[in-house]
C-alpha cells in the first residue's frame, strides 16, 4: 500500500512538472509577444515623430532663409530711402535758386514733407532690421537643434529594433532554462524512485527470513 502511495505521489509530482514546464512556456511565448508588440507600437510612433520632426526642421530651415531675405531686404529698402532723401535735398537745392516763385515754394515744402516722412521710415526700418538681426542667431541655434532631432529619433529607432530582436532571442532561452529545470526535476524524481525500488527490493528478502 505504502508502494503504491509513493508511485502515486512521484507520478503526480511529474505531472505537475510537465504542467509547469508547459504553462509557463506558453506564458513566456505570451510575455514575449506583448513585449515585442509593443516595442512595434513605439518604433511606430517614434516613426511618426521622426517624420515631423524631419518637417519641422525643414520648414525651419526655409524660415532662416525668409528672415535671411528679409534681413537683406529691409536694409536694400533703408539704403533706396536714404538715397531717396538725398536726391530731394539736392532738389530743394536747386529750388532754392528759384524761390522766388511761388509755386516753387509749394513744392518746396512738399519735398521737406516727404522728406521727414521717409527719414521717419527709416527710423521704422532700421528698429525691424535690428530686431531681425537680433533675432536671427537664436533662430539658427533653434535650427541646428531642430535639424538633430531627426538623427537622434533614427537612434532611438535602431535601439528599439534592436530589442525586439533580443527580445525575440531571449524566449528560446528562458523557454530552453525552463525546460532544462523541468527535466532536471523529472530526473531526480526518477532516481529517487528507483532508490526507493531498491530500498524495498532489499527489504523484502529480509522480511521473508524473519
């Protein structure tokens, strides 16, 4: 009775074994899937992050090259009033050799109206050209911050592939330790019961002779 209660209970202990081996196959195949899907979502959306990023810096670039233009053009701008306001000086120069017509006069004032009005301008337009100028160095420093992010998302990128792959690797490993556990377990069973079995072969002879 006792021999078969043993053989029962070793029997039972390898199921269990088998079940855990089995089960906890599956769950790590589970673990791994879960894990390597999202791994897929992040690349997706580093991906997706990437590719505006990469937009973004490229329409920050055509806005350097915009304030790089408008930079040129206000001072264009500044240098044609300048040149402006002087050929009107030169001009009521003249004039003034006939002022003593009347009409003369009239236009005479109109240029010196004019004149206020474009050197009032020029004001404007030199504070734009200053606040662009002012500008511009932090708009590049934006720039080349801009124009690395899409290289540094492609590094990001390779890393999460390259776990997925490790990921990938490391369930046959984690699925071979277990497997290799269970068989272990399975074996030392399997030698105790033959210990056992030669226990009991040695005891019955001596149990016969008394």
């Amino acid at each position: 009775m006792a021999m078969l209660r043993s053989r029962f209970m070793t029997w039972l202990a390898a199921v269990l074994i088998a079940g855990s081996v089995v089960a906890g196959w599956i769950a790590i195949g589970r673990l791994a899937s879960a894990t390597q899907r999202g791994l897929a979502r992040t690349q997706q959306s580093l991906m997706s992050a990437r590719d505006l990023a990469a937009e973004t810096a490229s329409s920050a670039t055509e806005l350097q090259r915009l304030v790089g233009v408008l930079g040129e053009g206000l001072g264009n701008t500044g240098a044609a009033l300048v040149a402006t306001r002087k050929v009107s000086q030169s001009v009521r120069g003249l004039l003034d050799v006939a002022s003593f017509i009347k009409s003369v006069d009239t236009l005479t004032e109109s240029l010196k109206t004019a004149e206020a009005t474009i050197a009032e301008v020029e004001i404007d337009l030199a504070e734009a050209s200053g606040s662009v100028a002012e500008a511009a160095p932090v708009l590049d420093k934006a720039i080349t911050s801009l124009q690395a992010i899409p290289d540094q998302l492609d590094q990001s990128i390779a890393s999460v592939k390259s776990s997925a792959a490790r990921v990938g690797q490391q369930v046959w490993l984690w699925r071979m330790a277990m497997a290799a556990g269970g068989a272990s377990l399975l074996v030392m069973l399997a030698l105790i019961a033959d210990l056992r079995a030669a226990i009991n072969r040695r005891a019955q002879p001596s149990a016969a002779s008394a």
